[in-house]
C-alpha cells in the first residue's frame, strides 16, 4: 500500500470520530486534507476551526461551515497530520509550516487525534528537522541565539526555510528555522529552551497533547494511545 493510500485510511478512519454538532479542528497537510474530504463527504452538521488558509480553502469548498478559534469556546475534536509520531505520542509537526495555529487550536481541543502513514513512526523523534516559526524582525539574530541553543544540545545550527520561491512565509507572517538533528534525547528541555528565545513564537514539539493516533498501515487503521 502507498504512503498515500495509508494517510487516506487513516483519514477516513478519523471522518468516522465526528458527530453532529461538533466543532471539529481541521489540520493541515496531505493526511489532513483525506480527513477533511470524508468528513465532508458525511454532511454532518459541524463547525471547522482550520489550522491553515489552505485547509480553510479545501474545507470552505467543500462545504464545511468554517468559524474562528475564537469564534467558539472550546474545540471537541481536533485531527491533523504529523511530521514524526514518537514514543508516547510526542511528536514533530510544522512540515507544512502551519505548526503555530495547529498548536492553538490542539491546545483548545478536548480531544486531539494524529493521524498517519506508517512510515511517520520513528522510535526516537529527529530524524526529520524541527520546525521554529520566528518573528521576521530580527530573525538573523533570533536563528543565532537557536544555533547556540542548538549546540547546547550537540545539534547543528538551524537553516532558513526556503522554497522555490524564496523564504517560506507562514500565515501568520512569520519565518521558519528547521533545526535537523537525527535524534532528539531531550525533547521537553529542548522545546523549554527554544521558546524561552524572545524572537520563537513556537515550535514543532508537540509533546502530552496528542490523546490516540490513527497509523495507516498495509494491515489496516492501528490505534495508538500514549
Ligand atoms: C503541517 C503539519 C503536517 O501535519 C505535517 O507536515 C504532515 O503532513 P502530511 O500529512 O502532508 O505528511 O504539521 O504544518
């Protein structure tokens, strides 16, 4: 089975989570996107707070009622994709460069399901590069005082995100540092360091907030808990 057949069963797993009268957080990426189109396919009577505008776009066409995150009180159910699901659910997410609003609203949901392809399983997070969304002013100086936290922690310094067309822009406005690694021993001490830096608005640790996991695999949808 593809790594795309297996985000799409993962989604569609999750699409059956959601009940009428929910208010739903839509993640953001490819595995996000599957969900978002079951969902929509089940025309429950729902609220979407998106984590993105790409996943507003994809849900706004498809029909989902869209709202603010402080448009309602409280999240019931949110899903979204992951970079790297770890040991006790602690995972990297900020591929798709929208970790600061999936944060937000994971943080302001009852219940937060990962959804992924198998692939994304590793038993140590690291292996793919930690996203840093900074604030634009600064931002040299802001990615100096990461390279020194970074060395604190024996990593490499962490490079500018650039795509084809120049630096990637997060909808927030800001920029993103990816700090690769291969392996992260201290996940919680590091997010502590990174965010104590004044330029940081988040990073892409996810860690005691995914409640289960939804892995595609080729023998089906496995369920995970911390
Ligand atoms: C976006 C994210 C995505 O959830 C993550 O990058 C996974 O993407 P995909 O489902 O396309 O593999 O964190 O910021």
């Amino acid at each position: 089975m593809s790594a795309d057949a297996q985000k799409k069963a993962a989604g569609e797993a999750a699409a059956q989570l959601v009940e009428d009268g929910m208010v739903v957080g839509l993640g953001t990426g490819s595995t996000a996107a599957w969900f978002v189109k079951a969902l929509a396919a089940r025309k429950l009577d729902i609220k979407g707070v998106p984590t993105s505008d790409g996943t507003a776009d994809l849900a706004r066409d498809l029909g989902i009622l869209i709202v603010g995150l402080d448009d309602v009180r409280r999240v019931d159910l949110t899903v979204d994709g992951a970079d790297e699901v770890g040991p006790g659910l602690s995972l990297i997410k900020g591929g798709g460069a929208a970790l600061l609003r999936e944060k937000l609203v994971w943080e302001a949901s009852s219940r937060c399901v990962v959804i992924a392809d198998a692939a994304k399983q590793v038993k140590a997070l690291g292996r793919f590069p930690l996203p840093i969304e900074v604030v634009r002013f600064g931002h040299i100086h802001t990615g100096q005082r990461l390279a020194d936290i970074a060395a604190e922690f024996d990593l490499p310094p962490p490079r500018l995100r650039k795509s084809d067309r120049g630096l990637v822009i997060t909808d927030g406005g800001n920029l993103i540092y990816d700090m690769a690694s291969g392996r992260i021993d201290a996940p919680a001490a590091l997010g502590e360091a990174l965010k104590s830096v004044t330029g940081v608005v988040d990073h892409g640790l996810f860690l005691d907030l995914a409640d289960e996991a939804l892995i595609g695999t080729d023998d089906g949808v496995v369920r995970l808990t911390p």
